[in-house]
C-alpha cells in the first residue's frame, strides 16, 4: 500500500512541476487565464466536501489548480474527489505535501486554508507575506494576537480575506439568521436585551478515547512535524491525535478503510477535540453562533466573559470542554448566554429576546419547534428550507425588514471571494468582522478554563483589563518556525 501510494505521489509531483497552461478545451469556453487560480490546503473533510464543491460550483471564474496535504494517503484520492465534484478530468492538478510549496507558486492567485486550526494564522499571514488571497475556515486563528495578526497583515498587503462562515452567506443555512439579525436591527423585537446561543456537545467521554501507542509514520507518508506546526513537538504520535489516516475519504463524502484499524463511528475526529489544536465547540461552532449573535449588535465585542457551568475529561487524550454555560454581557447591556444542550435549555440555534417578551430565533434545521408547542400554532415556517426562522408572532418575520445586513445575493457561498478576487475588491465578511467573532470565541474558551471567574475585556483598544490576563491568555503556544506574529514581522520590515 505505502510504495503503490508513494508511486502516485511521486508521478503526480512529477507532473505538477510543468507549466501550467491548459487547454480552453478542457474546461469550456472559459479559458483558465481568465480566472482565478486557486489551491486548496488542507484535504479534510471539510476541504473534500464543501470547500471543493464550492470551487467546482464556480468553474467558470475560479480554477483549482493545485492540492496540499501532509498525508500522501489523503493527497493521493484527492484526484478522484476532484473529478467527482468537476464532473470531469482534472490531470493538470499540482499535488504538494508541503504547503510552503504553494505559496511560492507564482501561478496560485489565492489559497483556501482548510487545515486545522492551529494552522489557520500562520497560513493565512504566511500568504499575504507571499502575495496570495485568503479564504480561511472558521475560527481564523487559535489566539487573540493571531486574529489580529491576520488583520494587521490583510490590510497591509492589500489581500482579498473571506473566511467560511455559511451562516452569514449560504442560502441553506445562512438566510435564517440574515432575516433573524435584521428584525433585530429592524426593533421588530422592540429593545434587544437577551441572546441565548445553542452549540453542540463535544462529547469526547468515550472509552475509546487512549491515544494507542504507534510509530510515528515515515516522513514520506505522513509528516507529523509539519501537521503539528505551531503546536508543542514533545508528543507521540497517535492516529487519535490527527485523524485516522487509514481511512480515506470518498468522492462526494463517506469514508473508505484501506487498511488499519477498524473505522468506529466518532472515533475520526482526532484534533477536534484536543485543545493544542483546537478550543471545541466554542469556537468550532461558536464561530457561526457568536457570529450570528454579534451580527445586528454595533458592539465590538463583549466587555465581560464568564463560564458558569463547564465539565472537561481529565486524563485523557480528547481534552477540550464538553458541556457548558457561559455568560457574555456587552456595553448596551445585552446579555448573551452560549450553552450546550446538557447544560442549558436552548436548542442549537440563536434566540434574541426583546424587553417586551418578543423573540425571533434562527437554527440550522428545518424546524426546532414541534407545532404543538409554538405560542403562535397559526405560523408556519415558509416553505422554502432554507428560511429557517421562528418568532412568537409571524408579524416579526413576515415581510421585508425595515433594516438590512450587508448581504451576499449570490448563488454560492464560495462565489462572492472568487468575483472580489477578480475584481480586486472587499468582500461582504471584512476581516475585522471575522477577527472580532473569533476573539469572543476565544474569551469564551478562556473563561472555560478558568471556570467561575468573571474575565475583563476592553474590545475597543483589545485589551484584558486584568493584567495578569493580558499577560496570560492573549497568546497560545507556538513554535517560533511557526508563529504568526513570526511572519507579521516579516510583511512590516517591507514597510
């Protein structure tokens, strides 16, 4: 398996070194000089799934032009997902295990950063330094200087930065909370005085979750250094620690087992639930949620965090909290309230609650509320799948909002980064609205760890008011190689 795998990287790495000039005839009418050149880092499940059939979604602006993964396992069926979602050949694709190679590839216009997240800074500040545009996933950075490092160089090298936030731009998930925000904005409600915000359950407490004891992988198959990048370096490998390599993803989702252990369903999630790597679900799903709730507040940011109720699994590999409450209240006086379902009443999704009792909520399904329990049994949810937004009057929701969000009418999420690319402008997410949603996370994650103390944050000059705070919890561990501030340093000494 390891020599056959090695022989299709090693022709495929072959091939990527020729110039890449394609035919007009491969792809259509439209010939690839006149679109956008994109590489896709990162050949996870979200890379493989909906990052890529965005991309093939908009074939006739953007073109994929190369893959990078540091597992030759994932890298070698990305050519067969490829075709899956284009729906044709895609030989001209460049195949790289190291993703520094892309960056310095004069021919990539912009990258999409689909790797995990400890990653998502260094890249995406690594490719404004080389000249690249930016579409990052969600959270876009692991720390608070991170995410402003990421502005910081955006701005500085005059990139185009978009980042993958469905809710404020999908069409399926996404125009529920776009009309929810905009009955806020619009009083609907009356005053704004309460958000409750619903994420998931981590629920790493499994009895699966020991890291087994394994030889770190051969270099040529899976570069464990390079995947722990900014991470510490003093830990044995394990597939639970990354992902289970064995098996590989099929076209258009699901997984396929090679060979190795036994696929057992949870057990693929790997980084996601350890905190060198991530800060769960408070930021794997709080950067939708928070985001969402934040959308019709003109609040930089909350001023205090507190973790009223959290539970973590100690002495084992899967450490990131599980179940949760946590308190955000802001200058105008909102409370918002994040839990998950275990430890509160709310349902996955975002309720604003008015002074007058009156409240709208948006969710990601197609209804939260059985019509029994709705207080108005009249009102029923349109029936487009797409507008999923509830209210305790149909009044609140019906018709068009006095007041609108900045929106994005086209028919993909993807489509609006791949036009602004083109014609060098700002997209509808500007990076310091996504470095906001992701400093929240990140204080929410903070106050987690420091259950029951109440965390001061200054969120217009982004500063702790405590200064042991400021001392301790602006930053994550990074290897200096690595480090994001590292590469900032580079795009100022340009000037």
């Amino acid at each position: 398996m390891r020599t056959d795998r090695r022989g299709f990287l090693k022709a495929m790495l072959t091939a990527g070194t020729a110039p890449m000039i394609v035919p007009a005839s491969v792809f259509g009418a439209t010939a690839p000089s006149n679109k956008v050149q994109i590489a896709l880092i990162g050949c996870g499940r979200i890379g493989t799934t909906m990052d890529i059939s965005g991309l093939a979604q908009n074939e006739d602006i953007a073109m994929l032009t190369s893959v990078c993964d540091v597992d030759s396992a994932r890298l070698a069926s990305m050519k067969a997902t490829a075709e899956y979602f284009y729906r044709h050949k895609m030989d001209h694709l460049k195949f790289e295990m190291d993703y520094r190679k892309v960056l310095d590839d004069p021919g990539v216009d912009g990258v999409m950063i689909c790797t995990p997240d400890h990653w998502h800074a260094r890249m995406a500040v690594e490719a404004c330094l080389k000249g690249k545009d930016i579409y990052v996933q969600k959270p876009i950075a692991f720390s608070i200087d991170e995410s402003l490092a990421i502005v910081e160089a955006v701005r500085r090298t005059k990139r185009v930065f978009y980042t993958g936030t469905q809710q404020r731009n999908d069409r399926f998930c996404g125009n529920g909370f776009r009309l929810a925000a905009e009955c806020v904005k619009s009083g609907r409600i009356g005053k704004l005085v309460r958000i409750e915000t619903g994420i998931i359950d981590n629920s790493p407490a499994r009895e699966w979750n020991v890291p087994s004891l394994e030889e770190t992988p051969d270099r040529r198959d899976f570069d464990f250094d390079l995947w722990l990048g900014p991470a510490r370096d003093d830990v044995r490998y394990s597939q639970l620690r990354t992902h289970w390599r064995s098996a590989a993803a099929k076209p258009g989702g699901g997984r396929n087992i090679s060979n190795g252990p036994a696929f057992v369903p949870g057990q693929n999630v790997g980084w996601l639930q350890i905190q060198d790597y991530c800060t769960g679900n408070v930021s794997g799903w709080g950067a939708h949620m928070i985001d969402s709730a934040q959308w019709p507040m003109d609040e930089a940011g909350p001023v205090s965090v507190k973790a009223e109720i959290v539970n973590f699994m100690h002495g084992r590999l899967f450490n990131v909290h599980d179940h949760c409450l946590v308190t955000y209240k802001y200058a105008n006086g909102v409370e918002m309230q994040l839990g998950t379902p275990r430890a509160s009443h709310f349902k996955v999704g975002v309720k604003f609650i008015g002074d007058k009792g009156d409240w709208v909520f948006a969710y990601r399904s197609v209804t939260s509320i059985p019509e029994k329990e709705r207080i108005d049994t009249a009102y029923k949810p349109k029936a487009e799948i797409w507008r999923r937004c509830e209210a305790n009057r149909k009044g609140i929701i019906e018709a068009e909002p006095e007041v609108q969000v900045v929106r994005n009418t086209l028919r993909t999420h993807h489509r609006i980064w791949f036009l602004c690319m083109r014609d060098r402008k700002e997209t509808n997410i500007p990076v310091e609205t996504a470095c906001s949603s992701t400093i929240s996370c990140m204080l929410g994650y903070h106050a987690l760890n420091n259950p029951g103390r109440t965390i001061e944050w200054d969120p217009v000059n982004r500063k702790f008011k405590d200064p042991a705070d400021e001392k301790n919890l602006r930053n994550c561990f990074m290897r200096p190689q690595f480090s994001a501030i590292e590469a900032l340093k580079e795009i100022r000494k340009r000037g």
